[in-house]
C-alpha cells in the first residue's frame, strides 16, 4: 500500500448549495498551513502561509476565481449627505457615482479612492462607479441608507 499524501493545506470554495471545490493543494514548497485569506477589490483573493518559499519562512500566495472587480465603501451605511470614501482599482478613470441609482458628484483622489456624499434621494443599494477602462463596478455590500 503506497503511503499517503502528505496533507499542507489547501483552499476551497463552498457553493450556497453546498458543492465543494478545492481550488489549490499546498505541496509545501509552495506553503504550508495557509491563513488569512481575504479578497481584493480586483477580485483576487490574497493569503499568507506559514511555511514554504525558498527559506521555508512562509509565502504570500493569490487566488483568482474570475470574480469581478468591485468597489467597497467606507462607512457601508449613513444618513443622506453623509461623506463616504469609495475604494477599489483603476478609479482614476471614474465618470459617474451612484447610489442605488441615484447619482452623486464625486471627486477622484486617486486610482483607488473616490470621495463623495451620500446624495438627497438615495436609498439602501448598491454603489456603482462607471469607469472608461473597466466598465460599471458595483459594490459588493449594498450600501445602507439610514432613515
């Protein structure tokens, strides 16, 4: 009988049906005991592992399950008028901000930050932020208006 395969981890996803798909065994030059993962706005899923690499001290690992790229904000709730800082990739490029439909003015900080208020009308939903290079991106929290 061959022994087994030796067991490093591995990352999985879970449908809301329950399918279950592994989508990377850790072989242990490529890490060990994975932790941590947490999902960019790019889509992309990042990961540390406690082993492996060319020191064996561990390595930072990605995952990408084609999921979109998205926009999160900061705060995920608030009043009309309330400021709220939109995050995501490739921002620079940014033409319209809305709140569940409703459109907001916007002033771009960078490629990953716009800043806006929460406009008169909005209500609870999703923020979009339409860019010339990567289309609409839509957050993937909806946003609370609170009464």
């Amino acid at each position: 009988m061959p022994a087994p395969t030796p067991y490093y981890g591995s990352v999985f996803e879970i449908t809301p049906g329950g399918t279950l798909t592994n989508l990377h065994s850790f072989n242990k030059r490529d890490g060990k005991n994975p932790y941590g993962l947490v999902q960019d706005t790019n889509g992309t899923f990042y990961g540390t592992a406690y082993f492996g690499g060319s020191e064996n001290n561990g390595v930072v690992f990605s995952v990408s399950t084609g999921l979109p790229p998205f926009v999160e904000t900061q705060p995920a709730s608030g009043n009309i008028g309330v400021a709220v800082t939109i995050l995501g990739a490739n921002l620079k490029e940014a033409t319209a901000v809305s709140f569940n439909g409703t459109p907001a003015a916007f002033t771009v900080v960078s490629s990953s930050e716009i800043i806006t208020n929460v406009p008169a009308g909005a209500t609870t939903g999703t923020v979009t932020v339409t860019t010339t290079k990567k289309g609409t991106l839509k957050s993937n929290v909806a946003f609370r208006v609170a009464p």
